[in-house]
C-alpha cells in the first residue's frame, strides 16, 4: 500500500529549479481559475510530465512537500518505508501488525459503525487504532509528516485555520476494507484531532489506481445534481433537505430518477435522457454477483433488497461516462459500497466505489459498512450543505460531514472518498469576464510651428493693454480724486475686470488723513426697471437687517479664517445695501469679488425671488466725492446719491 501527503490545497503554484530539475517556486498559477493539475502547469512551462514525481512540489507560499509512505505486507508483517521526492528514502520497517490483526480491527471497527453506538470506539478497539497509528507513523516517517504539517501551519496568512494536508492513501485489493481514517492520534502528538479521519491537519482520501488523468474543477454558476433512487431506504428526502436551501438560492437544480422496479434497460435509457450532470447520487442496496467466470463482482439491486434484478456497477459507471465532461462526483449510498469483500475478493476491478471513480467520475464518496438509515440522512444532508458552502472542496466537506456523524457514532469511520488524482476543489464558480483596456490611440500629431509664436504673441499684446488701462485707472488728480469719466468707460472696464485696488491718491504724505477714509459699497437692486422681471417681483429681495460677512462665506478664500470683512446696512423700503467694509479691506484688491459674493448670499436667504439674471446697479462711494457706478457693467461717473 502506498500512502501519499500531497499538497493541493494552496491555491497557486510556482515553479524553480531544484533537485536535479526544477523546484516549484517562480511562476505564480492560479488552480482554481482554471483547474489545471501540477503535472499540467509543468508541461505548458515545458517540464517533462516525468520530471515532475522526481522534484519537491513546494507550493509559491513554501508549504508542504509531497511524501510518499509506502505500506505492504512482508513475511505476514506490515511493512513502512517513506520518500520523498529529492530526499534520500527511508529504510523500509517492519512492524508488529500482521493480517489477522487488521482483519480483527477492521470487524471491530465496522461493528461500532453499523451499531450506531453513542460512543465512537470501545476501549479495546481504541488502543488498536492508537496502536495502528503508532506503528505506521514513527520514526524517519513520523518525521517526515510531522515538518510537512508544520511548514502547512506556518505558511504566511495560515493563521489559525492552516492549510490541511492531503493524505492520499492506496492499499491492495486485500487491504482496501481496512478503515484507516480510524487510526487514532495518540494524546501529546504534534498533530491535532483525536483520529486521522477528523483531524484538521489532514484531509484523508484513498488513491484511484488506474484510469485516465483526471479533469481538471468544472466551472459552473449551478450545480446539477442528479439523483438516482433505486430503492426506497429513506435518504432521497434527507438529499432534498440538504440542497433545499441551495435550490432557492438558484445555487443548485435537481434532477430525479425513480426506478424501484425498473430493469437496466429503462434505467439506462433514462440516464441519457436527463441533463449533464455535475454530481450523481446514487440510492439503492449493493451486492456482488458472480460473473460468467465465476468472479465477484459488484452490484446495485433494482427494487428491494432480496430482488434477482440488478444492474452492473461496471454497466452503470460506462453509462455515466458519457457526462465525463461535466461529472465530477458521485455519491453512493449503497449498502457497502466501498466494501471489498471478503479479503477484497473482486478482482482486478476493485470496489464499486473505485469503478466508478476510475470510469466516470473524479470523486466518489461511499461507505465501508452498513448504515443505519437516519445516520445516512444526516451524512447526505451535512455533506450537501457543506460542499455548496466550501466553494465544491469535495475533501474538506467529507472532513466536516465525519466530524458531525463523530460526535454520535462511530460511523464517521465507514464515510470514506475515492479521487482520481489530487484536485479535491471539484466546482469553481466561472471568474467574472475581464474587460479588454482599449486600444492605444496614436499620440496627436505636432503642431504647426505658427503656434508656438502666435498665441504667446497674443497673450503679450493682451498683458500690454491690460497694463496700460490698469495703469490709467490707478491715474487720480492732485487732491486724490478718482478722475473717471464716460470717455475712459472701456479702460476703467478692462482695470474693474483685472484688479480692483485703492485710489492713488497723489496727495504729499504730511496731507493725507492718518485714518484711511470708509470705502463703502452701495448696492441697488434696480429690478424694477428691468421688463425681464417686470411684475414679478413683489418686494425686494434685501431685507431690512443688519448682516455680517466673514472671509468664510466666499469661495476661494480659507476657510478657517473667521475675520469680519464688511457689515451690511440694508434698507428693505429702498432695495438698497450698504457694505462697510473692515478697515483691513478698505479699498482692497478683492472689494469687488467681495461684493459680488455677498450680493449672492443676500440672495439666497429669498429662494423664491427670481433675482438671479437680473441687472445690478453697483456704486463705489467714498464721503465727500463723486461715486463710481456701475451700470450693467459699464462705469459711468454720475452722481449716485451716496452719503457725504
């Protein structure tokens, strides 16, 4: 027998050079996007298939070494030996255990599972698989699984819930009975779990020998499940219950067949009428029959137990070959239908678990013993639940399905899987289609050379004529006097629509007053006067109260300035707002940006007033002088009627 750790459950490999070939590390590979299986990464890097049993497959974030344990029987004496790859093996041991001692815990075993006793094992039969452990894992062997586990528990992102281990166990047809998912895990070992088949460093699976090379997961948004009922033993309804919430969710679709009293024929013929199915659940009773040579062979009974008609399972597992595309698993709850016989009896083609394994499917979960009906409805309905919910890690469901039925019985040693390979995600949910980046656009062509001398051209032209009617509206007469008249309109437009600053005043310094003079602002909605609005408007939007503006209520400006720029006095009866503004921004440059922000506050406390559009009538007025008004835009200097 052959017993192998493989490590499949990281989800990228990579690939380096070691061991004479390659080591696996350097090329990052997605499995559960494509599903593709180590030997296949290493034949599309252009690695020989051949090379890959012969180097360490170490996964991308370094965990877990394939070690292969070797087990067979020598002069009446079980025997181990262990590799593995790019180590030195170790030296094949003999132990104490011999056939008669693996017939006795095999019968012990099996009478605790189909008891369905509350407690897992008797006293006796626990010392055995302690003992069974003890014997097979010990020693060079011990070792060797013991540094895979604890390279899987400290992997990075590991964590508390490491990656398992996938012990993939293959026997002789003599030995395949023998439940070894029952070895106890003695008290002080490095591994955790009380028994190998609910322990969580592993994931225990018996090896497919023969067969072509496996399918890679299928992609599917929803599982089809076909269940096959060929007799009523009370578990198609526990199936149902299992996927119940499934179904809702859209996440699986049943199908069944119910042939209690059909003959192959019909059976046959209704297998190729339903839909590809992505699992098979097989209900019925097994039983072994002797062929034209006299040779034992299994057997599903069509009808009760007892009933002369039945099919083949060979039959059965090629009539399900044809949906080998898309079937990746079968459930079989069939009365022994992992059993081999006695001393496995049956050939060269194996149990009914692996026949269907090696021709149809990929996965096959079966039982070693005989089940009580509610303990196999419990199975179906735990293992259903949990493989849609562990994204279809068929390994990883029969793990949690045996630690339910654990806690019961001791038939959680019976629920045993047969995989053809070492892919144990058998379903991946399809990857969202990934959008194509558009195609690079040609860079724009150069433009022509006239450009680059004719706009900064412009533009310097343009700064020329600003600066000269800046310059004569900063211009003022001898008393400081703003000196605006309807013939300098258009430059004292271009200066207010640049820069708005104080007046220049040309006064000696010994004249000037030592407090710089009010600069206030009248503002006078003339909405009344504009046809646009005419009507419309049944009072004037300012209303009669006293407001102050601060630097945080205009855009542009920081926020967490909170200084007072201007009070406004504003005359509801009039239509008209006096800014007064703070003496750090009298006559600032920013006065009419200032202005023009607090018109729209005044504004905006009226909602309903259509104002917006509408012609504002804006005069600068200093005590004592002639006003500048604003008109639609265009200075005119005129008396405006400012306080003196």
């Amino acid at each position: 027998m052959t017993v192998r750790l493989i490590a499949s459950k990281s989800k990228r490999y990579a690939m380096q050079p070691n061991c004479g070939a390659f080591w696996i590390n350097g090329w990052s590979y997605q499995t559960r996007s494509n599903g593709r299986s180590l030997v296949e990464v290493c034949v599309n890097l252009g690695v020989r298939a051949d090379d890959v049993r012969g180097c360490a497959g170490r996964m991308s974030d370094g965990t877990q070494l394939w070690v292969r344990l070797k087990l067979g029987m020598a002069q009446g004496h079980l025997t181990v030996s262990a590799d593995a790859p790019g180590q030195t093996p170790t030296r094949e041991v003999r132990t104490d255990i011999d056939a008669k001692w693996l017939d006795e815990f095999t019968a012990a075993v099996g009478k605790a599972a189909e008891a369905a006793e509350p407690t897992l094992l008797g006293a006796e039969t626990q010392a055995k698989a302690q003992q069974l452990f003890n014997a097979i894992f010990a020693g060079d062997v011990q070792s060797f699984c013991t540094q895979m586990v604890s390279e899987a528990s400290h992997q990075p992102g590991a964590g508390a819930g490491a990656e398992q281990v996938l012990l993939q166990m293959s026997a002789d047809d003599a030995w395949k009975g023998v439940p070894w998912e029952a070895m106890h895990v003695p008290i002080g070992s490095t591994w955790r779990g009380s028994f190998l088949a609910t322990s969580p460093d592993f994931d225990g699976v018996r090896e497919v020998v023969g067969g072509p090379a496996p399918e890679g997961p299928v992609e599917c948004d929803k599982l089809r499940v076909l269940l096959i009922e060929l007799a009523d033993v009370g578990i198609a309804n526990a199936v149902k219950e299992g996927l119940a919430d499934a179904i809702k969710k859209g996440l699986v679709e049943l199908t069944e067949i119910r042939f209690r009293d059909a003959d192959e024929h019909k059976l046959c013929a209704a297998i190729r009428s339903a839909p590809p199915p992505h699992i098979v659940h097989i209900i019925g009773h097994g039983s072994t029959r002797k062929d034209t040579a006299g040779m034992k062979k299994p057997v599903l009974q069509l009808g009760q137990a007892g009933d002369d008609t039945d099919i083949s399972v060979q039959t059965l597992a090629e009539e399900l070959a044809s949906f080998r595309k898309s079937l990746r698993l079968v459930v079989l709850d069939a009365c022994r239908g992992a059993e081999p016989g006695p001393y496995g009896r049956f050939g060269p083609t194996g149990n009914a678990a692996e026949i269907l394994a090696r021709n149809c499917a990929v996965a096959v979960v079966a039982h070693l013993f005989r089940l009580d009906p509610s303990i196999a409805r419990e199975a179906a309905e735990t293992f259903y639940e949990s493989l849609v919910s562990k994204d279809g890690d068929v390994a990883e469901s029969v793990d949690a399905t045996r630690r339910v039925l654990a806690e019961k019985s001791a038939a959680a040693f019976s629920m045993v899987l047969y995989l053809r390979g070492q892919q144990t995600r058998l379903f991946v949910k399809p990857e969202p289609p990934h959008s194509q980046p558009p195609p690079l656009e040609p860079p724009p062509p150069d433009p022509p050379k006239w450009k680059t001398w004719v706009l900064p051209s412009v533009f310097a032209v343009l700064a020329v004529v600003a600066a000269i009617a800046v310059i004569n509206h900063l211009r003022g007469d001898p008393n400081g006097k703003r000196v605006v008249t309807a013939s300098r309109g258009l430059q004292t437009a271009w200066a207010t629509a640049l820069l708005t600053v104080p007046i220049a005043d040309k006064r000696p310094k010994d004249e000037r007053p030592k407090e710089p003079p009010p600069f206030d602002v009248v503002v006078h909605l003339d909405h009344h006067r504009d046809p646009r609005y005419a009507g419309k408007l049944e009072r004037c939007p300012i209303q009669g109260e006293q407001l102050k503006i601060e630097i945080s209520k205009f855009d542009g400006v920081e926020k967490q300035s909170k200084q007072e720029i201007a009070t406004i006095n504003a005359r509801e009866n009039d239509c008209i707002a006096t800014f007064t503004f703070a003496e750090k921004y009298r006559g600032g440059a920013a006065t009419l940006s200032f202005v023009s922000t607090a018109i729209k506050y005044i504004i905006k406390k009226q909602p309903d007033t259509p104002i917006m559009g509408g012609r504002v009538d804006a005069s600068f007025c200093h005590p004592g002088r002639r006003c500048t008004r604003l008109v639609q835009g265009v200075p005119i200097s005129e008396e405006c009627g400012c306080a003196n």
